[in-house]
C-alpha cells in the first residue's frame, strides 16, 4: 500500500508577513487544501510563540531570538511529531537540524547580499549564519525566476542543480463591475491616475516615480492627473524610504495628486487596479514581481523597469524604461496619456502572457518538488 506523503507547512508568515511573501504562502496554502488526502498530507506548522509588535531595539532583539527558538527548536520537534517527510519553508529559513524529514526552501531574491545595509545586523547575522548553512543542506531550493535562480546560485555557490524555478503569481482579487465598485479615495472617481501597489522599500525606486510623474505632470499641464501609491514602510527601518517620498511629494507640492493609502483590503485594491490608467513598476531589483501580474489580470497597462526579472516576467505585456533614468520614465508614463490604441495593444499581448501563471501551476510544481525528494527518499533506502 502507497504511504501518504505527510508535508510540513511552516506558517509563520501568515501572521509575520505584510506583502509579497504572506501572499505566496497564503495562496499556495489555498492550493494545497485542494489535494486529495489519500495521497498527500498536508500539516500547518503555527509558531505558538508571540509576535511583539513594538519597533524598539529592544522588541526586535527579543523578536529575533522568538524566531530562532521557533525555526531550530519548535519548527523541527513540531515536524518531527507530526511525521513530516518533508518540511516546506518560504522564507529562506530552515531548521539546521533535521529530525528524519527532508527539507525544501524558497529563496525570493538576493536582497541579503546585494543590499547589506538595508538589514539590521542581527537580522543580517541570523540570515548568513542560519539561512545559509540551511539552504546548503537543503534537498531544494525553490526560487521564483530564472533571473533570481542566477543571482542567488551565485551567492550561495550552489549548483543549478539544487534549484527549481517555480513562477508566482499575482494575488487573488475579486474583480467587480465598475458600477458596484466604490472608489477607496473617492475624490478620484472618473479621475486617471497611475497606480503602485508595495512596500515603501528603497529598492522599490518610488522617489524616482514621484519625481516621474512630476515631469509628466510639467509635460501635460492640460492633463488632471494623479498617483497612488498603495503601501507603508517596510518591515526594516534601514529599508524604509518612506521620509524621502513625503519629502519629494512635498519638494514638488504634490500633496494633492500623490496618495498614499496605505495597505487596503483586497477589495479596494481590486478596484483601484480596476481603475487605473496604469501600473507603474520603477524598481532597481525585483525577485519576481507579483503586482506586474495582478495589475495584468485587470487588463491594466503596465509600465516597468527593464531590469532583473522584470522583463522575463512581464514580456511584450510592458512598455520598459531605465530605472536609473527619470527622464525615460516620465516619457514612456506620458506615453499612455490620451493614447488609447498603445494601452490597448499592450493589453492585447497581456492576454497570452497570464495565461502562464497561476497558483495551481505553482503549487503542481512545487508538489512535483515534493515528490521528485520524496522519491529519491525511497531510492535512497533500498
């Protein structure tokens, strides 16, 4: 009789993490629900221990050592109780320690060696020293482009072969007919704007997107024009860029045309994306880029960075710029102004290219994963 192949989920980032990285969990999660249990077990892993929610030195100190109690003492005693063959972890963390199962890890990007200084030092030790010497040990590496499996294969002086590529995909919004959907900032109801939706991280280059639009703005004087930024700091204050872009939004006295929400419910996120004139995707470095998607399944323009993924993720569905170049941003952004048939033509190539992407395609390839181990497992023991 087959055995169930028993996976071990750890959940720590439904509750830890605000962006990209609790919706890749979060939605794998909703596919894994949808496998049959006769084949596959899957066990929720959920750290106990609590989340402090201060921003003191002293709560990030005591919030990192939570951490390593859970990956190297509760998380691997917590699989091993449940009979886990294998530990599935999306936040580059595992346990140094295996108890009788084997190990899979999601490396998003390379931010912890290409931008040291964005990381506090515990942080950056407990990355080098645990994430790491885990991964080395790791049965696979799962990251989320071939432009991150370069860059992070390098850093770690792994093979390629320790890797799989698995594709994202944007998160799942409801989409609703324009009618129905009140306006989250209601003054901009049959307004144009174009839309960013992250956090305010310095790499995201969004200093660059204010002073961009700015340029727009001074090219178009005739045009009623907004931007929004849905998003607040990140996780890290070394990161955070969020004093820089209040202090261009004042600089340029945009106070009145660059929102700033915040996060929002996924309903108000849907119809800002519903109703945006398009998506702007400025970021010096991205891993994957999972709003590039969303805005594409709204049929939503998008305009990105022709660097890093970007351009293997988004294709012909994109008009690109240089990050570094401003200038080259507000033209190609000023480009869709008034200009229907160029947002329609980029729309059009955008249909064939989300219909690659889908979280159960990344989910039937990360349970190949799954099995690919599990079967050198059994290999392995006779």
């Amino acid at each position: 009789m087959k055995k169930t192949l028993t996976i071990g989920i750890d959940c720590r980032d439904l509750l830890k993490a605000s962006t990209g990285t609790k919706t890749y969990l979060s939605e794998l999660i909703e596919q894994f629900k949808q496998y049959p249990t006769f084949s596959v077990r899957f066990v929720y892993l959920h750290d106990p221990l609590p989340l402090l929610a201060g921003k003191s030195y002293l709560h990030k100190f005591i919030e990192h050592i939570l951490f390593f109690v859970w990956k190297q003492i509760v998380l691997p005693v917590k699989a091993f109780s449940k009979g886990c063959d294998i530990l599935f972890c999306s936040d580059y963390f595992l346990p140094l320690v295996r108890l009788r199962f084997k190990t899979v890890v999601v490396f998003h990007d390379a931010f912890f060696w290409e931008y040291p200084a964005h990381y506090n030092k515990i942080w950056l030790w407990l990355f080098h020293s645990i994430a790491v010497r885990g991964s080395k040990k790791a049965n696979r590496i799962v990251v989320p482009s071939n432009y991150s499996l370069g860059t992070v294969s390098t850093w770690l002086q792994l093979p390629k072969q320790h890797f799989t590529v698995v594709y994202e995909a944007g998160k799942s919004l409801e989409k609703k007919t324009k009618s129905t959907a009140a306006h989250p900032i209601a003054e901009l109801e049959g307004i144009p704007y174009f839309l960013h939706v992250g956090a305010f991280n310095k790499h995201k280059n969004l200093v660059g997107l204010v002073e961009a639009f700015e340029m727009v703005r001074q090219a178009h004087p005739q045009e009623l024009i907004h931007l929004i930024l849905v998003g607040q700091a990140g996780g890290s204050v070394f990161s955070d860029d969020s004093l820089a872009i209040k202090a261009a939004i004042k600089k340029y006295g945009l106070t009145n045309c660059v929102h700033l929400p915040g996060y929002l419910s996924n309903e108000d996120l849907s119809t800002l994306y519903q109703h945006a004139l398009a998506y702007v995707f400025p970021s010096y470095n991205e891993g994957f880029g999972l709003p590039a998607l969303e805005a594409m399944a709204f049929q939503l323009p998008v305009i990105a960075a022709n660097n890093t993924c970007l351009p293997e993720i988004c294709k012909d569905g994109a008009i690109y710029f240089d990050p570094f170049n401003i200038a080259e941003m507000a033209i190609q952004m000023g480009s869709l102004l008034n200009n229907e048939q160029e947002r329609k033509r980029i729309v059009e190539k955008q249909i064939a290219i989300i219909a690659n992407y889908s979280w159960q395609k990344s989910a039937n390839e990360i349970m190949q994963v799954f099995t690919e181990i599990a079967e050198l497992k059994k290999e392995n023991n006779t």
